[in-house]
C-alpha cells in the first residue's frame, strides 16, 4: 500500500491560515511560475488586442478620444487575465481560491483595508515619491499628468460609473488574486528558504514586479512599497480581504479626487 499523502488528505493551516513558508512535504499547491506567466503575458496581448479594436471600431485616433467607460473596458483583458490565471490555477492545480489564497473576509477587514489604502495613499506615496522628483528633477505636474491619462477623457455618468466599479472594485480583488495570491503564494512556497526569511524574500519579489508592470517609473518606489504593504497585510491577517479593501481605498482614493 502506498504512503504517499493524496492532496485531499492535507488538512488545512491552523484556523484557516497559511501553510508554513517554504517548500513543504505534499504540498497540494501545484500551480506557480507557468500560470504567472499565462497571466502576464495573455494579459497584455489581449490589452494590445483590445486597444486596436476599439480605436478602429470607434473610430478614435488618439487614445485620449477614448470616453471613460471604454478606457476602462478595454482595460479589462489584462486584470481579467490575471483574475481567470489565478482562480484556474487554484481550481485546477491547488485546492481552491479559498484554501489556496485565503479568500475570504471578516468585518473588521473593511476598515482595516480602508484605513491601510488611505494611509498608503496619502502618506506613503508621497514620502516615496518626492525623493524621485527631487533626485532626477521631475515637476510634480509629471505625476498627476501620469494619473490623469486615466481620468482625462470624454466623459458621461456612465463612464464614470463604470470607471468606479472597474478600477475601483474588479481591478483590486483581480491584481490582489493574481499579485498576492498567485504570484506572492508561488514565491512564498517555491523559495527554498523558511519562515522570515522566505516570507520576506517573497514580499519583495512580488512587490518588484507589482511595481513594474504598472510602466510608471516615477512611481516604482512608492508602487513597491504599496506591494510590500498588502502583503504584509495579506501575512498578518491570513485572509486575502484586508489586502483587497487597501487596494479598494487606494484606487478610490486617486479616482475621486481626480474626478470630483
């Protein structure tokens, strides 16, 4: 009889929360590196796809012709990328989003996310920010010209709906899926490293490439260090949720004020 530990038989962290950082013994997370890369790459493809299709559909040369409603829409192959690489992974290669990425929420969650994405947002991003300015001689008007070029369009009540409900809502809960989840999970159990070590390894990593795939290079220190707070929101708290509701809060934040 074989004594090897089917996936089914591995039972859950205590109450719920992270397995032990680092490679383990019958380990029912198969998914890591391919399914990080599906998502990246399928993602910005189909952006590249999308952007095509609505400029020749539309009619529109310039993308700041694009109305808001379509900035955000055709937007929505690279974070929908990431999101379906995440779930399938954890579906068809782990044990489920829930038990793979610890998806799920508590009610102190919200404000404690809220609280972290406002915190981020107003004093962590500007204390990373201004040295980059100060450093390579940049005019703050180069930063909010960057934030701008999402809110700088054609708008209706429509569009600006449904720029709140994409940035706002699905863009947090599909970059938190596919950046702490997938990406931060891979790393924190690929690493061949344990406990602080390996958590804080991976914390960077992943934050790195959060920052970089975002393409705004004034704003990698300060995008590095929000990666590096939802992830250590995510370890803490052992739920995804916190992390999502910071990432709410910081979006909502930079929408609004750019909007209204």
């Amino acid at each position: 009889m074989s004594n090897q530990v089917s996936r089914s038989d591995i039972p859950f962290p205590p109450e719920g929360g992270f397995p032990p950082a680092g490679r383990i013994a019958n380990d029912w997370r198969r998914w890591g590196v391919l399914e990080i890369l599906l998502g990246i790459i399928f993602g910005h493809i189909l952006v590249v796809i999308s952007y095509g299709l609505a400029s020749e559909i539309g009619g529109y040369e310039e993308f700041s012709d694009f109305p808001r409603w379509l900035v955000a829409l055709s937007s929505l192959p690279l974070q929908g990328s990431m999101a379906v690489a995440a779930v399938l992974a954890a579906s068809y290669r782990g044990g489920g989003i829930v038990k793979d990425f610890l998806f799920k929420m508590e009610r102190k969650d919200i404000f404690v996310g809220l609280s972290v994405g406002l915190a981020a947002q107003f004093l962590l991003v500007p204390a990373l920010t201004w040295p980059v300015l100060w450093l390579f001689d940049v005019d703050v008007e180069e930063v909010k010209r960057v934030a701008e070029e999402l809110t700088d369009h054609p708008s209706s009540t429509i569009g600006v709906i449904v720029l709140l409900l994409f940035v706002g809502i699905f863009t947090p809960i599909a970059e938190e899926l596919f950046f702490r989840g997938l990406l931060y999970g891979a790393l924190r159990k690929g690493i061949n490293y344990s406990g602080a070590k390996c958590i804080w390894i991976s914390m960077v990593i992943s934050s790195l490439i959060f920052s970089a795939v975002h393409f705004q290079w004034i704003l990698l220190p300060a995008l590095f260090g929000v990666g590096m707070v939802f992830a250590l929101l995510y370890e803490k708290s052992g739920r995804l949720a916190p992390a999502i509701w910071a990432h709410v809060g910081f979006n909502m934040v930079t929408l609004l004020s750019l909007l209204f």
